[in-house]
C-alpha cells in the first residue's frame, strides 16, 4: 500500500519559509544578534514544545533482583557474610536471567549487591517515624506492664502497698 503525497506551489512556500525562520533563528541565537525581548520570545516559545511530561526511568532487571534481594534478606549490616551472601543470591539470579552476559553480569554485579544495604525512600521515612515523639508515645502506651497499670489503679483507689 503506498501513499503518495502532493505538495501545492503554496505548501512548498510555506514549507521553505518555516525552514528558513528556523535556520535564521538558529544562527541568530548562536551569534548572539538576538534583543533581550526576542531572546525571551523565543525561550518561550521553545519551553511550551518541550513542556512534555518527563519519561520514566525503566528500572530493569538488576534493580529488580536488587529489590527481591531486599524483600528476601531485610534490613542487613554491612559486614563481609551478609556482602558474600547477597553477591551469590544476587549473582544466580543475574544468571537466570537469559539475555544476561557474563561481562553484564561482572559489571553489574557490585554496584547490585552494594545498592541493597542502602536504605530506601520508604526505609529512611520509617526511620524517622519510629524516632518522632508521637511514635515514641504510642509504644510507650504500647508497651506498659499490666501490673504497673493494676497498681497505678490500685493507687488511685487509695490502697497502698
């Protein structure tokens, strides 16, 4: 199936006008021959095409692996057995993985198994939580023996021990 396209004596003018406005433009901008005012037009004009919604990063498999390697071991200290741990959980999933390289694999490798002793966004918010006063309350209530509640009772009904 073809499509054929015929372009008018007056499209074709429109066409090599709107290339040489930008051609202009272009150099104009460059050799700095641009008023402040022009300068601003064009800067926003420029700002409402690029005004696109920014593409999301598409995580991969590695931050993947990374993720399920946190999911499966928690929160770690970094200490040489829990590294060697994550390296080889880390590593046989690299492997399963079947467009994975040997090279990709020594490559990535490091970087992944380093990435899961960092804390996450929802780690670190966590962690502020538990340290806040309102947190540190509500265990606290949490917390209380019943038999320190029996004699603070115990107390206000004004017997003694």
């Amino acid at each position: 199936m073809a499509i054929s396209l015929t372009l008018t004596n007056d499209s074709m003018i429109i066409i090599l006008v709107v290339v040489a406005v930008l051609v202009i433009t272009v150099w104009s901008r460059r050799s700095g021959l641009l008023s402040g005012a022009e300068e601003e037009y064009f800067a926003e004009i420029v700002s409402e095409v690029n005004d696109r919604k920014p593409r999301r990063r598409h995580l991969g498999p590695v931050a993947t692996i990374v993720q399920e390697a946190k999911i499966e071991f928690g929160p770690m200290r970094r200490t040489e057995a829990n590294r060697m741990i994550v390296h080889r959980f880390i590593r046989d999933k690299m492997r399963e993985i079947p467009d994975m390289r040997p090279g990709n694999i020594l490559k990535l490798l490091p970087v992944a198994v380093e990435t899961v002793f960092l804390a996450s966004d929802a780690e670190i918010v966590a962690l502020q939580a538990r340290g806040s006063r309102a947190f540190q309350a509500q265990h606290d209530k949490s917390t209380i023996r019943w038999w320190s509640w029996l004699t603070r009772q115990s107390h206000d009904l004004g017997f003694s021990a």
